[in-house]
C-alpha cells in the first residue's frame, strides 16, 4: 500500500509537467495579477489624449449657441478693499463676445467686443468712440479688473493652444497647455485642471513669459441649466499684485437668438 501511494505522488501533472512546477506557475501568475492591479491603481489608464481633452472642455465651455447674463463684478485690492460694479454680457458662438458696464454710473457704457480673428474693441463712453486694441497690448487689464484684454477675448483653447498631458488627481485631468507657433499670447503656458465628470474647467494656472506663475482663475459653483453645464462664480487673482476679481452670474439666458447686430462697433457704443 505504501509502494503505491509512492507511485501515485511521483505521477505527472498536465502537460507531463511535474505538480511541484504547475504550483510554481500558479503562484507566479497570481504575483504578476497581483502587481498587474497595483500599477492600475497607482498609474491609471491614460484614456483620452490631451488633445482630447482640450477639444472636449470647448464643446462643453461652448455649447450654447449665444448666451446673455447679467454679472456681478467684485473687486479687492491688495488691502481688502471691494469695489462693485454690474456688467451685461453677451456672447454667440465661440468667437464673439461683448461686454458692457451697467453700473455704477462713472463706469456705466465702458464696453469690449470679442470678434473673429482676434479683433477686439474698447469702448470709453468719455471720449465718445472705440479703438481697436492692438495685439501688443493685450495684456492690458480691461477697466480696472484683473481679466486683461486676452483673458476676456472669446475663442476656443483648442485653437490657440496646445495640450500635452500631466497627470489624473482625484476627479481632474490635469493638462498643460502651451501656445502654438502663430499664438500671440502674454503667457508661456497654462496648467489646466478639468473635471472628469463633465470636462468642464475648475482651476487654470497662468504663466507670464519668465515662466512664473503670475495669475490663477477659478470656476466655482457649477450648475447644469437644461443641457449646458456653466460656473457660477469666476475668480481672477492676480497673483504679483495680490488681488482678484470675481464674476458673480445672477441671470443668464441660452440660445435667445441674439443677432449679428449686437457683435459690432455700433451696438458696443449704444
């Protein structure tokens, strides 16, 4: 009976392969599944492109055909110091915006227009005509605030920028953007990031041409209205001087029809 159970122990497994050899495999197999499940969790799955990306965050950001809001506009100095002021905003498409001052009353028609090809306006009801703001001063704070003229302009990131991908942190896609070679831009590059759930921008880090983090803009407290996903509350901080201006919407309307007429110097000085 022990002779037999001798021969029995010394039998080949599958494949004439002995059984201490196959419990070998196995344990290795189950290592490498193992380590397999470590680095998926620790190194995500890059599923989408930064290109990818940053096309999405456009079609999200533009989705509505034109758009009309009424905004609040808070500004604090280095000190603390608030200054209010109320503005109307109106955009069509991805390419053209315009922006005038409701109150208070020495900042009442103070206006820019956003138009195709970067062709913007500034309207200053004290001199009773607009100029045409030239590229190499873009970088100009509109009216006090902290949004320079670029940082106001209407147009699509897709098509100045482009992305190359960092990292995923909890809910964000995390991209850098840099300028393309015909970009006239006052920054080196932009740190996005972009929620994961609707790819539509939380925070951007903006670089001046040293390389040095100058500005940071926020976008707060997000709310879906019908089918465009939009933030509440824009921060600009301005981060050598040490202050910010936050955009408060209190009204906005999608898709109303706005016409061609209200995207030209005439309406801008109305």
């Amino acid at each position: 009976m022990e002779k037999l159970k001798k021969q029995k122990k010394g039998l080949p497994g599958p494949w004439g392969l002995s059984w201490s050899w196959i419990l070998a495999g196995i344990i290795i197999l189950l290592l490498i599944l193992l380590l397999a499940l470590w680095a998926a969790h620790v190194f995500p799955a890059q599923t989408l492109s930064a290109e990818e990306i940053l096309k999405r965050v456009d079609e999200v950001v533009n989705a509505p055909k034109d758009r009309e809001a009424r905004i609040k506009v808070i500004i604090i100095d280095s000190k603390g110091k608030q200054e209010i002021r109320e503005m109307i905003s109106y955009q069509k498409g991805s390419d053209r915006r315009l922006v005038k001052f409701t109150s208070p009353a020495e900042h009442r028609g103070i206006g820019f227009l956003s138009l195709p090809n970067e062709v913007m306006y500034l309207y200053l009801p004290a001199y009773g005509r607009t100029r045409r703001i030239a590229s190499h001063v873009k970088n100009t704070k509109f009216a006090g605030t902290d949004f320079t003229y670029e940082d106001m302009e209407a147009a699509r990131y897709s098509e100045k920028w482009v992305g190359q991908w960092l990292r995923e942190e909890a809910d964000y896609y995390v991209i850098e953007l840099k300028p393309k070679p015909e970009t006239k831009t006052q920054y080196s590059r932009l740190v996005m990031w972009i929620r994961t759930e609707n790819f539509y921008p939380a925070k951007i880090e903006l670089y001046d041409r040293a390389n040095r983090l100058a500005k940071l803009l926020t976008l707060n407290k997000m709310e879906k209205i019908g089918p465009y996903w939009t933030s509440r509350q824009m921060t600009m901080e301005d981060l050598k001087e040490n202050r910010k201006t936050i955009l408060e919407l209190q009204e906005i309307k999608f898709d109303v029809g706005l016409g061609d007429e209200l995207f030209t110097e005439r309406f801008l000085m109305r």
